[in-house]
C-alpha cells in the first residue's frame, strides 16, 4: 500500500483513497486473459498517445516492435488530438506489411476545466496526460493494456512482459535506477523508488473497479504545483508507488544506462547487462535520434526501423550546414576540449535560441 501521511504538507496521497483491488475467493489475482480465449495469451493491447509531430516517431516504434514479434498479435490503438489529424493513411502503409496487427485510431480531448499542468521548459504536451483516460480507449472486457511512449524501440520479443505476473499489482513499471525525485518532491520513502511512465503494464480491470483515474486527478487537483517537471510522471508515482511492480530495467531501457562514464548506482557488471539484454530502448530525456546531434549509442537502431517506414526520407531540422561543420570539428577533439565546447555551442551557433529552446 502507498505510504500514509496524517502531515497537511506531505503530497504523498493518503492511504484511505486508494481502493484496494479485489481478490478472488482463493485470493489469487484474477488471469488478464479472458476465460475461454486460447488465443488471448499471444494477444497484446497496447496503447500509444501522439499527436501529429511525434506519428514518425510512432511508426518507428511500431515497426520495430512487430518486426521483432512476430509470435505475438497486438491490438493497437493510437489516440490523439481531436484539434488535428493524424496522417493515418501513411501510417498504415507503413505498417501494411504485418499481419500481427491490428490497428485503430481514437480522438481524445480531455474534459474541459480539468487542470493538466506543464512544464513549459521540457517537451510535454497534452498527449503525455492522455494515457490517464487508459480505460476509455478499449473494451469493458480488456483486462490488461501495455502502454509505450513513442520514443521507443523495440528490439526483442515483448512476451515475457505481456505475461509478467503483477501480484495483485495495479501496474508494472521500470524504477530510474538512482533517481531521488519521489523522495526530495513528493514525500515518499527512499525504499519506494521513482519508476519511468514511459512503459506501462496496466492491470486495466483493477484500473476501472478502484477507480484509479479518480484517484490521479484528485491528486493531480490537490497538488498542481508538484506537476513542474516530468508532469503525469509524477502524480502515478505519488498516487500508485505502493502499488506497482518493479519491472527488471531490460523493459525500459533508459538513456542513464548509456551514458558513459556510468553515473547510476548500480555495479557496472548490471549496467552491461542492461545494455546487452534491454529489450525495450527507450530514448527518454532531449537527446532523441531524430535529432542530428544525438550521441545515443543505440541511434542506429532508431535509424534502422525509420528505413522501414513511409517516414525514411526525414532529415533532420538541425541537419544544416554549420551543424555539419560543428560535428567533424568535434570529432577531430580531444575529448575534454569536446566537453568544454558543447557548453559553448548554443552562443556560438545559435546566439538567438535559450537552453530551453534546444
């Protein structure tokens, strides 16, 4: 259960509004796939919010994902704005070739008057709240939903995830291996951890019978102010932290794991473990793939799953010219020097743009 507070400060939501989940007679957690159903153990719903900017981004992801799963079938519901549209038709032929698919769009507007706070310094927007209206999007029936962000690649079979026993679990999440956030702004425990919502493994039943959107935007409602940075993020850590569970990293590869030198506590021998055996390459954080100056040293398969797509023509924006000279200039440096350059860059090449524009 979540951690209780009697305090009128602490922001961790208290413990009498969070419902427990029902149990059955023996009390073992209900099967997420329906009774009867032969097939339903190979058939994945899955859920992915966008809007028009990030749909190549999607078709990535897509793309990779069935490449690498072809044993499996997935049910895929793409929601976005209902102010713009969504190029379907590119998509689809992108994804035409795949019969493990199946593929549905949704148009979502959140209800009016509801506070969905951002963060005008990162690049959130309204898509990033949408996934909190998870139940809306699929079938009483569905049991249990895997939701992606769409700066993700795929790169190995999702099975053993789909069929992760939550344990009576309201969702499955990967923690941000060192990360004190829930601790430092939202009044939580060290031992609770602070988990990434970019992979998500939603108990959908238990999501609608304990009324967990309510749960959320009650929050979301009490403490606006503690939406600053990673928004959503956020309030299901404060509001589900006891009721997640943990995910081993390979699930949501996170740019900390890349970096080098290693800056997360965790002994180098798990971090190279990550490294080799994530499944899930997830591209949190400003350095994207798309972008021509990303470092990702998994870029590439970013780069490859978009030669597949009816997007393999992209350049990126900031592909121009003096971004190529800066580029080979760099890689001819020593490496501190390199370092001690990039904090000078945006003066020199882009005078006119703030940190918060890059």
């Amino acid at each position: 259960m979540p951690q209780s507070s009697n305090s009128a400060t602490s922001p961790v939501i208290p413990a009498e509004r969070v419902a427990l989940r029902p149990r059955s007679a023996t009390g073992a957690a209900a099967d997420p796939r329906p009774a009867g159903d032969e097939t339903a153990g190979s058939h994945v719903h899955l859920l992915l919010c966008a809007n028009a900017r990030y749909l190549q981004h999607v078709a990535v992801c897509l793309t990779s994902l069935l490449v690498n799963n072809p044993d499996l079938f997935f049910d895929i519901v793409i929601v976005g704005r209902a102010t713009e549209r969504l190029d379907q038709g590119k998509l689809a032929r992108t994804l035409a070739r795949f019969a493990n698919k199946s593929l549905s769009f949704r148009e979502f507007t959140p209800p009016a008057g509801r506070l969905l706070p951002l963060n005008p310094r990162a690049h959130y927007t309204l898509d990033n709240w949408t996934r909190l209206w998870v139940e809306e999007f699929f079938d009483e029936d569905i049991a249990r939903v895997l939701y992606l962000d769409a700066d993700i690649v795929v790169v190995g079979s999702l099975a053993p995830l789909w069929h992760v026993e939550l344990d009576g679990a309201l969702l499955g999440a990967v923690d941000i291996p060192g990360s004190d956030r829930g601790v430092t702004h939202l009044g939580m425990r060290a031992e609770d951890g602070y988990f990434n919502s970019g992979v998500l493994l939603v108990d959908l039943k238990q999501w609608r019978e304990t009324r967990a959107l309510d749960t959320v935007l009650g929050y979301i409602e009490a403490y606006p102010e503690l939406m600053t940075r990673d928004v959503d993020q956020e309030a299901l850590n404060a509001c589900f932290h006891g009721r997640r569970k943990r995910l081993d990293y390979k699930w949501n590869g996170l740019l900390s794991f890349f970096r080098e030198p290693p800056s997360i506590p965790l002994a180098l021998a798990e971090i190279e473990a990550v490294r080799r055996d994530a499944r899930i390459i997830h591209f949190n954080g400003n350095s994207k793939p798309w972008s021509y100056f990303c470092e990702h040293p998994r870029k590439a398969e970013y780069e490859k799953y978009l030669r597949m797509t009816e997007w393999r023509d992209f350049v990126p924006e900031d592909r121009t010219v003096p971004n190529i000279l800066r580029k080979r200039l760099s890689a001819l440096l020593p490496g501190r020097i390199k370092t001690a350059l990039k904090s000078l860059a945006p003066a020199i090449f882009n005078p006119g743009r703030t940190a918060a524009g890059r």
